[in-house]
C-alpha cells in the first residue's frame, strides 16, 4: 500500500515551523503509543507512521529532499537505520519521559514517594462557622513504622539489591523497533528486595493509626470551604514527604438565620397594632438579643440592618450585618369583640390611613380610565 504524504501523516500544512511540528508529533505519539493501547495493531500502526513521518521532517536537511522528491528521498539515502540522525531519539525520549515520568527519577529505586492527600467531612454549626472553632479530631492514616524507619525490613542486613534490575527499579521490554522502561516487577520499582520483613508493618514499611489532631477552624468560614492541614496525610514510602489533610466544610442550617456571604437574615412577626402604632421590641442575634424600634405604620416585608451584628469576615476585619424582615401578621380567628372594633375602626377611618391603597387605587383608576 502506498505511503500516505508525511504532513498528512502529522496533520500539519508544509510550511509548519518545527516548533508546532514537534507538538503535533508529541500529541500524537502519546496518543498511539502501545503501552496505552494493548494489543491495538491499529494503534501501533499509526504510532509507527507518525514516528517516521517525524523522523524525516524534523531534520531540516532530509525535509528539504522531501519536499522536492516525496517518499522517493528514501531511495536516494540508500537504505539504513530511518531513525539515525535528525534530533529523532531527543524527541523520542521526550515522549516517553512525559508518558512514563523522568528517566532519571524511574531510574532511581530509591526515590521517594509522598504520601496520599486525606480528606474530612466536617459539619459546623452556624455560630461554629461564624465565629471560629478549635476541637480535636480523630483521623485514621497511615503512619511511617517507627521500629524499621519506613525501610519494611527487620534489620538493614535484611535489605538486599534487586536481583532483577540490579537496583535501578526498571525493567526493560522490547517491542518491536523499540525497547520501554517498565517499573520492575519483582521490586515494584524500588530496586531492592526484603529478606526478613519487619514484624511490626509487616514489611511495608508503614501502619495503620489513629491519629488525633487540634484543628483551629477560622471565623467566618462557610460551606465548600477547604481547610488545609500541610503534612496531616499519610507517611510518604521511601523517605518521600508526608500528605496534607483537607477539611471539607459543610455549615449546618440555622432554625431562625439565613446567611448570604457574611450578612444574616432573619423573620420577626409582630401583630396589626404593633405595626400600627410603633413598638420596641426584642430580635435575636448570635451574641443574644438586641432591641429594635418600630415605628408608627411600619409595613410588611419592611427591613431593618443592625450594623456589625453579622458574621465575621474571613480573614478580614469587621463583621457583616443583620437584617430583620418584619413580617406583619394577620389575625386568623376574631371573637365578636373584636370583629365590631375593627368594623368601627374601619368606618371611620376609611380610606385615609392606608396611603398605598390610596395611591394605587388612583392609579388603577388612570389606567382604566
């Protein structure tokens, strides 16, 4: 079958710069490689048709015969190695630093590893979250065991080199036209094998505890928020650094406030003569009560702020505010008393003390008129 036209191959114009070539020819050959596709023949195709096709087009010398005599360049280089020359084995290790980590750290049995990140769900009360919290918490983990030092062996006589990979922690596979550095199977990449394990972890060099913990947690904090715990993970392997614990908060309702960022909102019903005639009376806050004055007429749905009696700024200063919603309740069963009062107050005062009925009954009538 005829070759397909290397740019076609890549998917990039003739006048590529070999900037943007060697992108397209990373992006591609992670995409092919075997290693991701197993036992894809397809794959391994494309992954072979790429290679070449990069081959030939980033060496600026064998991409110039290229564009003048097309795939018969091969002929006229007489055979050979197609990847010798060109800068190919630079991009090649590139690639498969990128898909399978550094060479010099996989070489390496003996790099560290850290540990794993812990998460914990915390519920808070609402004054919890608003004014800050300190309390103690459990956390199981995994801890580095103190009788081998993490080393997983009895003793440091019981600590002897891979056999396999003579300590390097890799494996070598040939596949093809190509070799890959595999971690070692027999070592687990660690390049050294344990004699006689430790009895205490058993040879993994870590255990499982119980460990318990202050945690501060900052005024103002509120549902979502993430507080990070630097080095309260798991014990790294190998001498590798310790997680971090996150704190994944989740703030309770409250029976009486809502929150909006750092201000509360809360309801207070008062009666039909209250709002009336004007009142003092007591709302609640998160430090108690306080007392708020009423006046005369006050109307539904009307709001009131009390300045700095919200929840404190995280990380800040100050406070938010609380709103109080007056919500003017109406009577629901009227004894004959009270029916003739309101009849009679109604009489005389008709339309005068209700100002909004007033005004939106003119408007009504403009509208109709």
């Amino acid at each position: 079958m005829a070759k397909r036209d290397y740019y076609e191959v890549l998917g990039v114009s003739r006048d590529t710069n070999p900037e943007e070539l060697k992108k397209k020819y990373r992006k591609l050959a992670l995409k092919y490689h075997p290693d991701r596709n197993p036992d894809d023949t397809k794959a391994e195709d494309h992954f072979k048709e790429v290679s070449e096709a990069y081959e030939v087009l980033s060496d600026p010398q064998r991409r110039s015969t290229y564009d003048q005599f097309g795939h018969q360049a091969d002929n006229m280089r007489g055979g050979g190695n197609p990847f010798e020359g060109s800068g190919f084995g630079d991009i090649f290790g590139d690639v498969f630093s990128e898909f399978f980590g550094s060479g010099s750290s996989r070489r390496s049995g003996s790099r560290g590893q850290a540990g794993s990140d812990l998460s914990y769900n915390m519920d808070l009360t609402f004054e919890q979250a608003a004014f800050g919290y300190t309390t103690e918490l459990v956390i199981p983990r995994l801890e580095q065991c103190e009788d081998c030092n993490g080393t997983g062996a009895k003793s440091q006589r019981d600590i002897e080199v891979c056999p396999v990979c003579s300590g390097s922690g890799q494996q070598r596979i040939q596949q093809g036209f190509f070799s890959v550095a595999t971690t070692c199977s027999h070592c687990k990449g660690t390049g050294k094998v344990i004699k006689k394990p430790c009895p205490k972890c058993n040879g993994k060099g870590r255990y499982n505890i119980r460990k318990k913990l202050k945690v501060n947690i900052p005024a103002g904090i509120d549902t979502g928020a993430r507080v990070k715990l630097t080095g309260e993970g798991e014990a790294g392997v190998n001498g590798g650094r310790r997680g971090d614990l996150y704190l994944m908060i989740n703030v309770l309702d409250h029976s009486i406030f809502e929150r909006d960022n750092y201000d509360i909102y809360c309801k207070i019903p008062i009666s039909i003569t209250q709002a009336s005639l004007g009142c003092e009376i007591e709302v609640p806050t998160l430090e108690g009560r306080a007392r708020l004055t009423i006046p005369t007429g006050t109307q539904n749905d009307r709001i009131f702020r009390l300045k700095n009696k919200g929840i404190a700024r995280l990380q800040g200063s100050g406070r938010g505010d609380l709103y109080v919603r007056i919500v003017v309740e109406i009577p629901t069963s009227l004894n004959k008393k009270q029916k003739e009062i309101l009849e009679e107050f109604a009489a005389i005062s008709g339309e005068h003390c209700t100002p909004m009925k007033k005004s939106f009954m003119d408007k009504l009538k403009e509208f109709i008129m």
